[in-house]
C-alpha cells in the first residue's frame, strides 16, 4: 500500500467517525453555513464538532503550514482529503474571507508577527473578516481610491468610506487598502493594513439588494487609529498585495459556477412535471443537458488552474477565466432554476417556496458579475494578460 492509499484509508476512517449526519446533509440555504467569529452562534452542536475537529487537525486550510495551526497536507493529500469529504457530503467546516482571500496573502506578504497574530485564528474561525476595497468613488478603478492613512509616529489615522463591503456588520476584523502617499502615482501609494471592527472610529450601515438581503456594507473610518504593526508587508506596496489577494478572491467567487453540489439533471426531475421519468419540455431537457456539460468543462479546467498553481506557476491572469465564466454559469444556473420550477418560483415568501429560496437566489446572481471586479473588467485582463490583444 503506498503512502497516499494509507493516507486514504485512514482519512475515510477519521471521517466517518468524526463527521456528523447533519452534516452530510445538502445546505438549505446560506444561514447553513459556518462563518465563525467571536459573534457565531452556532445552529447546532453538531455544527460547533465538526469545525472544531476539523480544525484541531488544520484541515480547515489542509496545505497551510502547521506551525501556523493549518494541517500541512501536500496537494495530492489535500486532493484526496477533499474528494472523501465529497463521499459522504460532506459540509464545508467553515466558510471564510481568511481562509479564501487574506491568508494566502499574509503567508507570502505578511510578517512573522502578523502570520502568528491572525493565521491560527483564521484557521480555527476564531475571527471573521471582510473586505475594504471599493469605494464610492472606486469601484472598477480601484486604484483611484482616496481613503487616506496619515503617519502618526507609531500608528496610521484613518478617514474615509469604503461600499460593497460584504459582511462588514457581522465582521471582527477587516483587511483594508488606503493611501498612505498622494504625490506618489496612484499605484504606487496604496498600503495594505489590518484593523479590529470594533476599534473607535468604525462604523457600518448595511445596503439591502432587490433579493431582500444585506450582505453589503457601507464602512466608514473617522479618525480611525491603526498602530504599525498592523501595515501588511511595505507602505506603498499594497497594490502588489491587493493584486495578488483578487486573484485568491476571484477564484472563490467562480466556484459559484459549481452550484451547490446537487446536479441541476436530478433537481429538475425532482420538480419539473414529468412523465414516464421524462421531463416535457424537450427545450428545458436540451438546456439542462447544455449546462451540465459547460458546468463539467469549467470543473476540468478549475482543477487544471489549481494544479499549475499548485506547481509553482501561481493563478494570475486565470483568476479572470474563471470568475468570469463561474459567474456566468451560476446566473445560468438560476434561470434555468426559475424555468424548472415555474411560477412556483416567483412566491416570495412561505414555506412552500423556502422563504422565496430560488426568486431571492436568482436576484443575487446578477451581483456577480460585479463583485471582485466587473465581467468587462475581467475580460479586459483576459484579453491583455492571456490572449496578449493590445490595449485599444
């Protein structure tokens, strides 16, 4: 037996006995997830178990090292760890913006005081973060943003606004991009600091979208006070950070592309009128068809971009594919959702229609394509960066 059949073995094994039934179950809707926090309340204990055995072995973030709390399994042991989660269904432990967009950066950026200070609580979900990127005034030319850091000696004085801040009011922490230089171009004066959403000076009002919902925060920082050691590498260097974050952040966001783990086939026949184990509609059949194959190529090729990643050649401009194409194929997802399901879609609220699940859904996917950086900007950095089209 070679060592990743004993590893293998032994992971089905400990999962077997450690993973709850409930948590092998389909996530009913986004209050099924585990968001961690020093604010979480739990659903149930069997919720609380299983991020805490998964994270007592680090396999929360399964290749980060272990000396920062994370399991330090290869890619192949992280591969198989992952598809015998898949197995028996598994839930993600936890869902988490430290896990997918700032602790990939703080382990190639970050100093050994902030990767001690703020990973091993990442991994644990310990602490819950967001995102201040986008500003009112900078959205899809996030370089131009204005949200300035003024150098106090021994801290940073912080005032501006950022928008589109998901989950800021129920956040503990935020990884934040702000000018600390104005003469300099505007690229180059952009710092990456850290700072506690409960800090004086920090204040959040949520922006509720036509699903219902309010994800989104507007976050404002009035005399804001952030001591140095929380700046994230060199000042004036946030932009090569901020960079390198969005491409983590953009492949988050195309797995959206994957659905929920249910094929959209068995969905369809679980709903859709049908007759002798046929749905009617042959058009619906011949679109349901479609998208299982463009949903199965874009796994393919999400696999083939993590495994070059994976060897050294990092995700760049890949990023863009993905988070483009993943949009567009969750939003297709959603039509084809409202189609199956009819005029039963449309009921906002009620038991029957799970509180509107699949209409409030569907409202929410067209704000993909405009987090983590527009469709047109991600086809734009494809054209320049991957097809090598000139500017103009």
């Amino acid at each position: 037996m070679s060592d990743l059949d004993q590893f293998r073995d032994e992971t089905r094994a400990w999962l077997g006995e450690n993973c709850p039934a409930s948590m092998r179950e389909p996530m009913r809707n986004e209050s099924d997830a585990c968001w961690g926090g020093r604010g979480f309340k739990f659903k149930s204990d069997d919720q609380r178990h299983w991020l805490e055995r998964m994270a007592a072995r680090g396999w929360t973030t399964p290749t980060w090292p272990q000396e920062y709390g994370g399991g330090g399994l290869s890619k192949d042991e992280a591969r198989i760890l992952k598809e015998e989660m898949a197995l028996i269904n598994a839930r993600n432990p936890l869902m988490s913006f430290g896990i997918s967009m700032l602790g990939p950066m703080l382990l190639k950026y970050g100093s050994e005081e902030l990767k001690q200070q703020h990973i091993p609580d990442i991994v644990h979900g310990r602490i819950r973060w967001c995102q201040g990127y986008s500003e009112p005034g900078a959205g899809s030319d996030l370089a131009g943003l204005q949200t300035r850091a003024d150098d106090h000696g021994d801290h940073y004085l912080v005032n501006g606004q950022k928008v589109w801040t998901s989950y800021a009011d129920q956040a503990d922490w935020c990884f934040c991009l702000v000018r600390t230089d104005f003469d300099a171009p505007k690229h180059l004066g952009i710092s990456f600091i850290l700072f506690d959403m409960t800090w004086p000076g920090v204040s959040t009002k949520p922006i509720k979208l036509i699903s219902g919902s309010s994800p989104f925060c507007e976050t404002f920082m009035d005399d804001l006070k952030v001591p140095k050691n929380q700046l994230v590498g060199e000042a004036g260097k946030g932009w090569t950070y901020a960079k390198y974050l969005l491409t983590h952040e953009r492949e988050m966001i195309s797995e959206m592309g994957l659905g929920s783990g249910e094929a959209l086939s068995a969905l369809a026949m679980e709903y859709a009128p049908s007759t002798g184990g046929q749905l009617k509609d042959g058009f619906l059949r011949a679109e349901i068809a479609s998208h299982e194959i463009d949903m199965a190529a874009f796994m393919a090729t999400v696999q083939r971009v993590q495994h070059e990643a994976k060897a050294g050649g990092g995700v760049g401009a890949a990023s863009s594919t993905l988070k483009y194409y993943g949009t567009e194929l969750n939003k297709d997802r959603m039509e084809l959702l409202l189609n199956i399901h009819g005029s039963d879609a449309l009921e906002w609220e009620g038991q029957f229609a799970n509180n509107g699940k699949i209409a409030r859904e569907w409202l929410r996917s067209k704000a993909n394509s405009i987090e983590g950086g527009t469709s047109e900007v991600q086809l734009n950095i494809v054209s320049k960066h991957i097809l090598g089209l000139p500017d103009k």
